[in-house]
C-alpha cells in the first residue's frame, strides 16, 4: 500500500512551482491532492468537504494563512492544518499553533519531512475502537499556556522559563513525530551556528531534572540519537 493511500490533502501554495512539486512529491506516496494560490480558492476546496490535511503556506495574495485555518477549522474540523512559511521567529510559529495549526515548517523544508508528518498525523486521526481506545486514555501531562507551567495529572506542576516553555511547546504541538535539532533550536529562536549541540543537550537534561525534582515524574521528553526530540507522553 502507498504511504498516503487515500489521503486528501489541499495545498494552498502561492508559490507555483513549490505548491507543484509539493503534489507531484505527495501524489507518487498515494495521497489526492489539490492544489490552490489563494485563500478563496481553498475556501471553494474546504466548502466540498472531504479533506484530510491542509498544507498551507502563511502568505497568500489575498490573505493570510490564518485565513485558511480559520475556514478550515469551520468547514473541515477533522483535517490536519500544517503551515508552511519563510518566517521562522518563534513568535510567528507559537501565533500558528495558537491559531490551530498542527504543525509549522520553515522553507525551505524537505518533502520528506512533511510527509512523515503527515503519514503520523493520519495515524493519530485514524477512526476504529482500538484507536478511539487509546485516545481516551488519560493524559499524564497538561501544558498550562498562560502560566508556561507543565502539570502532570496528580497534580506536581513546574514554571518553566521561556525557552524551556519554547522547547516543550514546539515538540507538544508535534508529537509524536520526532522534531529535529535545527527545528527545535529555530523554534528557540536560535540556530546551529549560534547554539552547539551540547548546549541544547544540556538545556533538555536541566529541564528533565528541574520537572523530576518539582513533581516527582519523568517528562516523557525523548532524545532520538542522530535526528533530534519527540514528546511521546
């Protein structure tokens, strides 16, 4: 079976040879895709209903990616709303997230990346009991937003400062994918010519300790060897 077998995914790309190769790339894995330029276009995609991941670059000719999630979100609920933007502050990232985006990639990304997104989001949506199952199960951790505190459900919680909040949010937001190194340090407002890798090791072990120590419990905060972080709680 194709990785993205049946999947329907709307490309609203302004950018006409990117939103092209993105197809032809998601396509060959088996997904239907459409692409459009604008925000009225993806409208009139989003009105037929039946689409399961909106791939959405944040600026567009008569409007903006908010635009689309807020459409999105009213005429497809169910569809997996992934940004795609050259503005790669964390301010620009967290205001995504906040507006219900899934997830948010910095150009140039590699095509890959987005279909492994994909692929896992797909996953994490899938209907049946046994996933419904899990998906009921209680969750270990909360993120408490408006006070950057994490707080596991028996009730330990821990203020973190910002980039520590910046860190969780970003991989939060993106589990259980596996967000890598250059990622994570644009995410922290940084990038790997200004932060070597052993400063990020170290600003992820001092977190793990600072939130062990305060509540008693093991942030489920993963270091994959070789790619980067996931949170897999």
């Amino acid at each position: 079976m194709s990785r993205l077998s049946g999947a329907r995914i709307c490309i609203v790309e302004d950018e006409t040879l990117l939103g092209q190769q993105l197809a032809r790339f998601l396509s060959a894995a088996g997904a239907a895709c459409a692409h459009c330029a604008t925000v009225a276009q993806a409208t009139a995609i989003l009105q037929q209903g039946q689409v399961d991941v909106v791939l959405v670059d944040m600026m567009l000719p008569d409007g903006s990616g908010f635009d689309v999630i807020e459409r999105a979100r009213t005429l497809a609920p169910q569809a997996r709303l992934i940004c795609l933007s050259a503005l790669g502050q964390l301010s620009d990232r967290l205001a995504a997230l906040r507006h219900g985006a899934d997830a948010y990639f910095v150009k140039p990304v590699d095509p890959l990346e987005i279909e492994a997104l994909i692929e896992a989001s797909l996953r994490r949506t899938e209907s049946g009991p046994a996933v419904r199952a899990v998906a009921e199960e209680p969750v270990d951790w909360n993120l408490v937003e408006a006070e950057r505190r994490v707080q596991h459900r028996t009730g330990g919680s821990l203020r973190l400062t910002e980039l520590e909040w910046a860190l969780v949010f970003v991989l939060h937001e993106n589990r259980p994918v596996v967000v890598d190194r250059g990622d994570v340090l644009r995410a922290l407002g940084h990038d790997e010519s200004t932060v070597t890798r052993a400063r990020l090791d170290a600003l992820v072990a001092r977190l793990r300790a600072r939130v062990r120590a305060a509540t008693g419990h093991v942030l489920p905060l993963l270091t994959v060897h070789g790619r980067g972080f996931a949170w897999r709680g």
